[in-house]
C-alpha cells in the first residue's frame, strides 16, 4: 500500500520505532517519515509507506507548529527535564517579562544545535557522543520563528506552556533554553505536542490502537492519503503510451501535451488514474522530464 499516514506519536518511543510500528500494521516492508521527534515528544508525524518514501523529499511544506510545557530556572545537559540537572537559580520572572523576551525570537535568528540531537558529526550522530561525554563544536544555523506565543505561565511555580509556529530544523528545546537564559535563570522543557507538520494538523492524526482497531475492522485503506493527493502539484494525464514511456523513465515531448508551466513540477497519472510519478516542465530541453518515479515493486 502506497501513501502517507498521518499518526500521532505517543510519548516514550522514537520516530524510527513509531515508522516501524506503522509498518508491522500496515503489513508493508518499507516505511520513513518526514521529520523526527524526541522520544518524549508527542504529536503529528507523518508517515510514508512503501513507495511513497520516495517522494518524501518532494514535500514542500516544511515548516511546523509545537506546544511547548516549560519550567525556569534549572538548566540541565539535554536542555529538557529529562536530562542531568547542571544548576539551579532562583527565578523572579513575571508573566510581562516572559512576554517581552517571547517577542525578541519572532523572526530570523540564528539557532546552536543541542549536543542531544540526531545530527552528525563525522558520521556519528551528536547524541551517542554527548552520551559518551563528549561536546563537539556545532555551527549556528538559520532558523525562522514566524509566531510564538506564551499560553499560560503560574508566577509561583515559574512554569508555563508556549507555542511556536518555526521552520524545520528549529529544536524547541534549544528555543526554551535560550529564552531562559535571556531571562538570566534558565529554563529546560518539560513536555512538548507537534501539533503541525508538513501542513497536517493533529487533529487528522491517528493513533496507533485507532490503526489497530482499523486493521481488525478491514478498514486500513481509509488512514492512507495517496502520493498524488498529498502532494501539491496538479495532476496530468497522460496517454497509455506516455504512461508506458515515463514509468521507463523516458520524458515525454512538451508539444505532444497540453500546455505546462515550465520548472513546475507536475503528478503524472495512467489513462486509469494510476499515480507513475512526478515529473518537471524542462522547457529548455522540450520535455516533461521523471524527477521521481513510483517504483513498480514497492
């Protein structure tokens, strides 16, 4: 079964257990996602199954959109509550000057990767190295927060929940701990909710026991979005000849189609509706060339 399935990961496993979770239900041999979540974290994940793990990297929407539970004034390694605790300070922070600081990383800004991420440094994830001890120097990278929004905060226990609209690639725990620190107490997360990824809100998410009841049911088919649907390129059909020679991998003459964008990419159907691929106007070269094709074995 080819497609996406849109599942909200429970607390406590990682995003590759929730893939093959996934997987073992559906019955399939290949699954991925398109975006990790810490083990603690729960909320939307996106899931491809079979041949619709080639397509992940076609997904335009990257941007995305988390609940945020945080405490001030204790910093630890991982940067969230879960980690060894490094210091604490006494916290005298109102509401007010949360706000205020929240307001101060709306916009570009520049972001340090936590030591406890899945990046790589010399092929080695940062970490399995942090778990051995070891820091290494990690380069700054660009990140966007286009809203962030404080929910609630209790001034007595110096607690409160956020929530942030950023790119990816942003670690919200990173985000929290900076703010502590623009706070001069710091701060670690204490529970985090993705709550949109790849313009799918929780709300269109399922568990995984409401992916159980719906295999015991016979009813799997109706938790999976299909590539063409899911991705936002408009649809072209094409002839069964022309379905014949791009599924080969041949591009297929613009003039013998009807009028494209050129450099837009488009979802090439069969004569029946089958997905076969996507495929780019090359206008230079005169052809609607395959940038991904559906596998025929998956």
């Amino acid at each position: 079964m080819d497609g996406f399935v849109f599942v909200d990961k429970p607390e406590g496993i990682s995003s590759f257990v929730l893939a093959a979770k996934v997987r073992r239900i559906f019955g399939e041999k290949k699954s991925g996602h398109t975006g990790t979540l810490d083990p603690m974290a729960t909320g939307v994940m996106v899931i491809a199954l079979s041949g619709a793990t080639r397509f992940i990297e076609l997904l335009p929407d990257k941007d995305k959109a988390y609940k945020a539970d945080f405490l001030l004034g204790t910093r630890t390694d991982t940067l969230d509550i879960s980690g060894s605790v490094l210091s604490k300070s006494k916290v005298n922070v109102s509401k007010a000057e949360v706000e205020k600081v929240l307001r101060g990383f709306v916009g570009e800004t520049q972001q340090l990767p936590p030591m406890y991420s899945a990046l790589k440094k010399d092929g080695v994830r940062l970490y399995e190295l942090a778990r051995r001890g070891e820091s290494v120097e990690r380069e700054k990278r660009k990140i966007t927060i286009s809203e962030l929004t404080l929910l609630s905060y209790d001034e007595s226990s110096f607690s409160g929940e956020l929530c942030a609209d950023c790119s990816a690639g942003t670690y919200i725990r990173s985000l929290i701990s900076d703010i502590g620190e623009a706070l001069s107490c710091g701060a670690v997360m204490t529970a985090l909710r993705r709550t949109r990824a790849n313009g799918v809100p929780i709300e269109k998410c399922r568990t995984l026991s409401q992916l159980e009841k719906l295999r015991e049911s016979g009813r799997l088919s109706e938790a999976v979005t299909p590539v063409e649907d899911f991705l936002p390129f408009e649809h072209l059909p094409v002839t069964e000849k022309q379905a014949k020679r791009f599924s080969n991998g041949g591009g297929l003459s613009l003039e013998r189609l009807r009028k494209l964008c050129p450099g837009r990419l488009y979802c090439v159907l069969s004569p029946q509706g089958e997905f076969l691929g996507v495929g780019l106007a090359d206008e230079e070269k005169g052809i609607l060339a395959p940038r991904k094709i559906m596998s025929k074995n998956s």
